[in-house]
C-alpha cells in the first residue's frame, strides 16, 4: 500500500539556510509548507559542519592562544600541549546547539510542517520522503523548492580516510590536534582553517594551485593577508599542486608538483564543493544538474520546471549563507507573485574568517581595470587609529575605491579586526549612491575602528588632487613587508 498524499502549497527539500528562510517567506503569508531534511537536525552545512562550527572555532582559538592581545598586557600566551579537540570544540557545540533550536522555533512559529528523511521526486510535484523508522510520506507541491546544499568535493585519486586525509565536513572530528597539518587547496574554506590550525600552534603548510590566495580580493588586500598569514608562522606553497597522496603509518606523504616531498600528520582537502543533487531522481522530473550537482535556473530562480524552484548551494557561487537566504526569499516571492521582493541585490558583501579576516563589497582596482572604469584609492590604517592601538591591531586598513569624476564609492575593501563587520558602513554607501562626502560629513565615534573611513576618504581626496595635477597617486602608505616590525609575534 502506497503513503497517504499530503497537499501543501509549498514543499522544501533541504532545511539549511535556503530552505528554512524560503519556508518562513512563504508561510509567513499564509502558505502551507512543509520542509524535508535528511538529517535529524535543522539547520543544513551553514549551522552544522560548515559556517558556523569554523567561525566558533576560529574565536576560540584566538581566545586559547590569546592572540589577539598578545604583548598588549605584557603577557605571552601560549596553548597547552595537552588540550584535544573536544577542549575546543566545547563552544561550538554551545552555539550549534542553540542556532539549531533556533531554526527549529522559526519553522514552529511559521506553522511549517518538519518531515525527516531522504527527500527524492516521485514525479514533479511529489516528494517522497523515505525514513527508516516511519512509513513512506508523499507530500505534494503546487510549487517545490530545492534547497539541498553541498558537500565538499572528494577526488578519487585521493585517498579519503578521515583520520589523516580529511575534508572540511570531517576535519573537526579529529580525535587530536596534530603538530603538523597541511591544507590543500588556498580559497576561502583553506585559508580559513590554516589560519585556525596555525593560530592553535599546529605547524601548518598551505599549498595552493595559483600565483596568490583568494583571487576574488582586490590585490592590495589578498597580499596583505598572505603576508600576515606567514607572520603567523604558516609555510606557502603557492603556485603548486599536491600530485600523489601516499600514507606511510601514521603520515602523510604528500608528493608535490614543484618535486618537493612534504611529510605531515594530517591532510585536510579543501578542493571545492559538490551539489547534493544525486539523491532527488531529477530525471524524473526533467531536471539535469551538471557534472558538479549543480542545477542551473534563471533570474527567478526557476529550473527548467518552472514551478520547481533551487536556491543556495546549490545553485552553485556565491555559495554564501547570507545570499542564500535571500535566493530563496526572491524565490518564493516570484512563486506566489508576492511582489515586495523581487531580486537579490547585485551588491554582495563578502567576508573571509582568516586570521586576520577580510571583507569587501564592489569593485576592486582589479575589475575597475578590467571594466575600463576610471578609480582612485584611499586609505587608512589601523595603526594610526586609537582603537586599532587599545586592540593591538596595528596591521589593519580600510580601502576605499571611487570614481575620480563625481567621487561615487565603488567600492570597500577591509583586513583586520571586524572587518566583516565594518564592511557594512561602506556597503550601505555603495548601494545608496554614496560619495566620500558621507565619509567627510558623518561624524563617528571615537574611538572606534569605524573612524578610519574618515581617514580613508580625506586620503582618497589627497590621491584625487594629486591625480588631477598630474602626479602618480600615493598606494600604500608604506611597503607591506615593513609591517614585520608593526606584528605581534
């Protein structure tokens, strides 16, 4: 006997941050929604193994290592020897813990229905769910959101074992911390834990396929942070790849592109991510994801079904949680001609939780070059800012680009101590049409790190004079390899 049928207006597969917020949008004006989730928690890769755990991680490692106060109080801090990962990760099961109570209060307020189990199409408005302890469930959709997300991506040629080849869902189940680790793979999620690993005194070596790491940044900025990050202590290997993977006992032998042999506890694979699509019998429904599970939609965020929707992850780049979110909410706006939200908005701020982090919104000289779009710079440096001083962030800076012409901000570019929060201030000017004049007229409070937009702005108009009279216009106040002497160690 088949599973009885549930109608709803809408139906979710996936309960990450694409799922739960397009779930909400459209209950919240009335529609009935249900949402599936393979696993038994809510909350997807955002709050679970990705996002949230890593940033968790990254606060408690600089509070154990006390780096980011190092030689401000006349105290050297140092991790203890013995401290193992659950030491570590005690936090971050704090915090997943609450967020996942929290998803799970929003989809409750919103009335929206919680079916656990593998989600899959029985035809293009019918999602099966399969769970090993309940009878099959048929929920049928007038409209179907896939919102499943991604998981990293593991190269047959690798030989995966998670206990010293890891990807970035299993690195933080180690049973330890290693004294030696290397990442493979220098974008966001590589970077990110190298700078973790490193801050916690594990001797960390970063291999990464291309000249620079994270070439999305404006240059300036992504070669400040590499700097910063060998201060740190971690060994680059860039333009580089890692051929051959060979386990010997309890290490990793890794046989690199340049002839070099590099031998290490363990090895952390951050090599992209994968859709999850491979589940749903999408040819059943006539829906065929590319050879990375991603699916491909318009504008509206519609498949080649048009009432088969997919937002997130799996959709492929961005790929971030915050934009997700929005996809979905446009999404669902689109599905139930809800009108006040009709797309994401084309600034995206994005931020990455190195040590130290870096943020940006618009262009970079970069892109401004590549566009044929006229700019200039400005810039201010935490160092000369007081809260830079009382923090001890004396390598930090906000850059700004904007149009020689009428001065319009096109855009902000932050490395430092909340970069991913003061990102915000340039961002809002951006997207309101904004000037340095904002900068010039706004008063801000002191001391805060916020200021140095003041000063970033007054720097731009000494670059813009001196442009206009002819002159080359200042670039960085001073070369990056002299901020050696400016970092604690």
């Amino acid at each position: 006997m088949d599973a009885t049928q549930e109608r709803f207006d809408l139906v979710v597969i996936g309960a990450g941050p694409a799922g739960e917020k397009g779930a909400a949008q459209a209950a919240y004006f009335g529609k009935r929604v249900a949402i599936v989730e393979a696993e038994p928690y809510v909350g997807g890769a955002g709050i679970n193994t990705g996002t949230i755990p890593s940033k968790t991680l990254r606060e408690t490692a600089l509070y154990f290592s006390g780096l980011g106060q190092r030689g401000l109080y006349g105290v050297d801090y140092t991790v203890k020897s013995d401290l193992t990962v659950r030491d570590f990760m005690y936090r971050e099961r704090e915090v997943v813990a609450k967020l996942r109570e929290k998803v799970g209060e929003n989809l409750a307020r919103h009335r929206v229905t919680l079916a656990h189990g593998l989600g899959s199409f029985d035809d293009p408005h019918t999602v099966r769910v399969r769970s090993e302890d309940h009878p099959d469930r048929l929920l049928v959709g007038d409209v179907v959101l896939i919102a499943t997300g991604s998981r990293p991506f593991r190269a047959s040629d690798i030989p995966f074992d998670d206990r010293l080849i890891m990807d970035s869902d299993t690195v933080l189940r180690m049973d330890r911390l290693p004294r030696s680790l290397t990442v493979v793979g220098a974008g966001v999620i590589g970077c990110e834990y190298a700078s973790i690993f490193c801050a916690l005194g594990i001797e960390v070596t970063l291999v990464g396929g291309r000249d620079r790491i994270l070439p999305f940044l404006d240059y300036e900025i992504s070669d400040r942070l590499r700097l910063q990050m060998e201060l740190l202590g971690i060994r680059m290997r860039l333009s580089t790849t890692a051929q051959r993977y060979e386990l010997a006992g309890d290490r990793v032998r890794l046989h690199l592109s340049t002839g070099e042999t590099l031998e290490t506890e363990k090895v952390l694979v951050a090599a992209g991510r994968l859709g999850n699509t491979d589940g749903l019998e999408l040819p059943k429904i006539g829906v065929t994801p590319d050879s990375r599970g991603i699916l491909k939609v318009n504008d509206n965020y519609q498949t080649a079904v048009p009432h088969i929707y997919a937002a997130g992850d799996v959709i492929g780049f961005p790929a971030l949680a915050a934009v997700s979110m929005e996809q979905a909410r446009v999404a669902m706006c689109h599905a139930f001609e809800l009108k006040y939200k009709t797309r994401v908005s084309p600034l995206l701020p994005l931020a990455v939780y190195t040590i130290p982090e870096v943020a940006m919104a618009g262009e970079t000289e970069e892109t401004c070059q590549q566009k044929h779009i006229p700019y200039c710079a400005g810039r201010a440096y935490y160092e000369a800012n007081a809260r830079g001083q009382i923090v001890g962030d004396l390598v930090g800076e906000i850059k700004l680009v904007f149009s020689p012409v009428d001065q319009a901000l096109l855009g902000v570019h932050v490395i430092g101590e909340a970069a991913s929060e003061l990102v915000h201030v340039g961002q809002a000017c951006i997207q309101l049409g904004g000037t340095l004049d904002f900068f010039i007229q706004a008063v801000f409070n002191y001391p805060t790190l916020g200021e140095a937009y003041k000063y970033a702005a007054y720097d731009g108009l000494g670059n813009l004079a001196r442009m206009k009279a002819g002159e080359r216009p200042a670039t960085a106040a001073r070369p990056l390899e002299d901020q050696r002497a400016h970092t604690p160690r």
